[in-house]
C-alpha cells in the first residue's frame, strides 16, 4: 500500500541511516525517486526470487529476514531490521534475485528506493557506499551466527 511522501531531510529514521550525511540536492533527488508504502504486521515485503527492483528504508516498525529451509518446508530467522536500517540491498548491489524474504514483524512505514537511483547513488558518493558496505558486512555476519555457511548465499 502506498502513502503521501515525506521529505527525507525531515525523516525521523534519517540520522542512523546510509543517507544521514546527504546533501540537500541529493535528498532533493532522492525525494522524487522514493516512494512511501506501508505494510501490516506479517505481510510479505518481498520473497526469495523475486526481482530485486530496490531497497527499502525503514521509517517505522521491524521487518524480519528469513530464508527458506533445504528441505523447503521451514523459513529460519536470519535476522531482523528496524527504524533506520535498509534491507534487500544485497541483491540489488549483486543485480541478482531476492535471496531472502522479507516480512512485516509489526506495522512497517518504508521507503522504497527503485535499483537505478540507489545504484546510481553508490556509485557516485563514496561515503555512503561505505556504509552500504559496512551494512552488506554486518548482514553477513548475522547470518553466520545463525546459519553455517552463510556466505554461500552470497556467491550463488
């Protein structure tokens, strides 16, 4: 579901986000690619092999991260994400479908930021693809704390 777009210079979320350093033309930018949606506690955001088309910014609620179990039949928790934190930027970083799916633990209020604009951005403001970096870095090693091999879902 979608709703009016707030300005990121006035997001609550923005100061522990990859864009807390922006400038304002940037954000400007940013402003007119996003788009504002809201999910409800236990909807499906995105699933395993579905298109990575962009990532989402948390404004509001948590969101859990789960993979499906070998035998297909469980998801296991790989871990969760709130207020401030981005999610399914592995996959649009690696241009590779979704390897987790991402689901609503309580009322989520996110922005989503569409592959080309964040892509685009990374590539062009060094400070925030670090911390895309250090983002992709963390998520990996959660994931090895919970799942032997982790890293294998990385290189698929």
């Amino acid at each position: 579901m979608s709703k009016q777009t707030p300005n990121c210079a006035c997001c609550k979320a923005r100061p522990i986000s990859v864009f807390a350093g922006c400038d304002d033309d940037l954000l400007r930018q940013q402003n007119e690619a996003k788009r504002c949606v809201e999910f409800n506690e236990g909807d499906v955001i995105f699933s395993e092999r579905d298109e990575a088309d962009g990532v989402y910014c948390i404004c509001s609620g948590k969101v859990a991260l789960t993979i499906t179990s070998d035998d297909g039949c469980d998801s296991i928790s790989v871990y969760e994400v709130g207020e401030g934190d981005m999610f399914g930027i592995e996959s649009v970083v690696n241009e590779q479908q979704r390897f987790r799916t991402a689901r609503a633990l309580t009322d989520v209020a996110a922005c989503f930021i569409p592959k080309d604009f964040f892509l685009d951005v990374i590539s062009r403001d060094s400070n925030i693809s670090a911390d895309v970096m250090r983002r992709i870095i963390q998520s990996i090693r959660s994931m090895g704390l919970l799942i032997p091999n982790a890293e294998k879902l990385f290189l698929e």
